[in-house]
C-alpha cells in the first residue's frame, strides 16, 4: 500500500522538527574532514512546491516553516536550516521546501555520498529528476531497509541513516524496531535518526519502549507535541530517536526547541522532551 504522498504534509510542524535535527547531525558530521554516507530509507520526492494543488489542499506548512522562517529573533543554531529555505525562496515568498534528501545535498560536499530509497513511482520519479546530474547520489526504487542493509556497514565508516516511514500500518512501527537490529548488528557506530508521529500516546510509548528493549546504548529522544495528547485530533506532536547521536545535539536541541514551540503550538499545553532513552 502506498497511499502516502509527502507533498501534502512538506514544511509543517513534523518536517521542521526532523529537518532541524537531520541538519544538526550533519553539521556535525562536517566537522570531520573524513567523508560520509547519507542514507534515506524512506527519502521522498526530495523537493516540493508548496503552490501546486497537493501543498495548499491542508497546507500544513502554513502552520509550519511559514510561521517560523522570517521571525527576526531565530536562535543561530537554526541558521543552516533557515538558510536552506531561504537559498530557495529568495524572494521572500515560500514557494519551495526541501525535502530530506536536498537538505542533505545542500548541506554535503560532493565528495560525500547519498543512498536514496523510495518506493512510490511518481516520487521516486521526482527524485530521479531533481538529482539527474549528481554523481555521488544512488537512488533506487527498492524497500528502504533492504537497500540500507545492503550497504551496510559504509566503507566510509561514518553515516547517517534517517528513517522516515509514513507509518501508514501500525506494523510499520515494528518494522523499523526489527531493521534497526539489523542494521545495528552490521554497523553500530552509525547515527541513526528515526522519526515518529505523535498520534496515540500508548502507541509511542511502547515504541519507546521496543527501543529499550532492543539492547542498543546511546539513544536520544526529541519530542515536540503542539498540542496535548488526544487520538481524536491526528498527529498531535512529533518525535525523533536518535541512536549514537552527536555530543552536543542534546544540549543544541535543549537551546532551540522552547523558541520553536513558541511558534508552532497550538495549544498553552504544547509540550517539549528530551531524553536520554537508553545512556551510553
Ligand atoms: C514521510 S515520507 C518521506 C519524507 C522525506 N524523508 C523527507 O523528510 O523529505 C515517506 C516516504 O516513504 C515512501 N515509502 C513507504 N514505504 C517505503 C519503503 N518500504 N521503502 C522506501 N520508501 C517507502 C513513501 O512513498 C513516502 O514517499
């Protein structure tokens, strides 16, 4: 089944808390002169046009990027992913949104590599074409864990691995818990940035707790919910769990998310967590 189509959700409250975390890994990850890998199990169409008729029909990004990205008080730890959106809507008008995959072409030098996986035809489509001219880019219409267990570990020892599935079927939530052991096995000193809905509290709770159980150490988690927890309103918050994430994105995340709750919640009751799920 794939019934998931990103351009309606790009740029809303979700993608800004991903996207904020999968820059700040990368950021550190370019500390090191030493190369990279960026695999994206479930990558997307890589960019999206806010105007067509997919973004305005819910045009969550209103709610989103579009309340945060022309504020004149954002913290300068959100600089390299505000400057992305703005290096692509230089007119002051959102008109484009970067989806992972690009963030993470703009962010890299060529020199480093990026794994692409997408199952949808027309996305995958778009990706192709978006990417056309990179060479160091591989993109393939295959299952996003299959292909990231085949390329693991990188020859280049260093990656982050973002897994980003639509959770369309609740066994989706199983399935990234049963890949991640896997892939942890062939490569445990990756970064690995899995993000997650906050629909039903007890669901994300025992996702949670399917992370603790699994052994792995050094798991960070990140959550943002916009309003309280209610399983009548749809995806109330959102979360990121980050196994072996860099030294400082705790604290860098501790410094930014009260000023991006600020903006985006929708209730007085919004909430922030940051957590070490399981300590080094
Ligand atoms: C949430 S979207 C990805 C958004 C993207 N990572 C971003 O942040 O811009 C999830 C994508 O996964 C794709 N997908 C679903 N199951 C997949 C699988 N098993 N392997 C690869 N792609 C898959 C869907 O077609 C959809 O485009």
């Amino acid at each position: 089944m794939l019934s998931y189509r990103h351009s309606f959700h790009a740029g809303n409250f979700a993608d800004v808390l991903k996207h904020t975390v999968q820059t700040l890994i990368i950021q550190a990850l370019k500390q090191k002169s030493k190369p990279f890998v960026f695999c994206d199990t479930h990558a997307g169409a890589g960019r999206y046009d806010l105007t067509t008729e997919a973004g305005q029909k819910i045009a969550e990004y209103k709610q989103g990027i579009e309340t945060i990205w022309l504020q004149n008080d954002i913290p300068e730890i959100l600089d390299p992913y505000i400057n992305l959106i703005k290096e692509l809507n230089p007119n002051r008008q959102l008109i484009n949104y970067p989806g992972s995959p690009l963030i993470a072409d703009m962010l890299m030098h060529r020199n480093n590599r990026l794994e692409l996986s997408e199952l949808h035809p027309t996305d995958f489509m778009w990706l192709k074409q978006e990417f056309k001219e990179a060479k160091n880019i591989n993109i393939v219409q295959k299952d996003g864990y299959k292909h990231l267990i085949s390329k693991l570990p990188p020859i280049q020892r260093r990656a982050l691995i973002l897994i980003d599935p639509p959770y369309e079927l609740k066994t989706e939530y199983d399935d990234v818990i049963k890949n991640i052991k896997l892939a942890y096995r062939k490569f445990s000193t990756g970064i690995y940035a899995i993000w997650y809905p906050v629909v039903s509290r007890q669901q994300v709770e025992d996702f949670s707790s399917q992370f603790k159980n699994t052994g792995i150490k050094n798991i960070l988690r990140i959550e943002m919910c916009i309003k309280p927890d209610n399983e009548e309103y749809g995806m109330t918050g959102t979360g990121m769990i980050i196994i072996n994430p860099p030294w400082k994105l705790k604290e860098q995340m501790q410094s930014i998310l009260p000023w991006l709750l600020k903006h985006l919640k929708q209730d007085d009751s919004a909430t922030i967590k940051i957590e070490a799920l399981v300590h080094e």
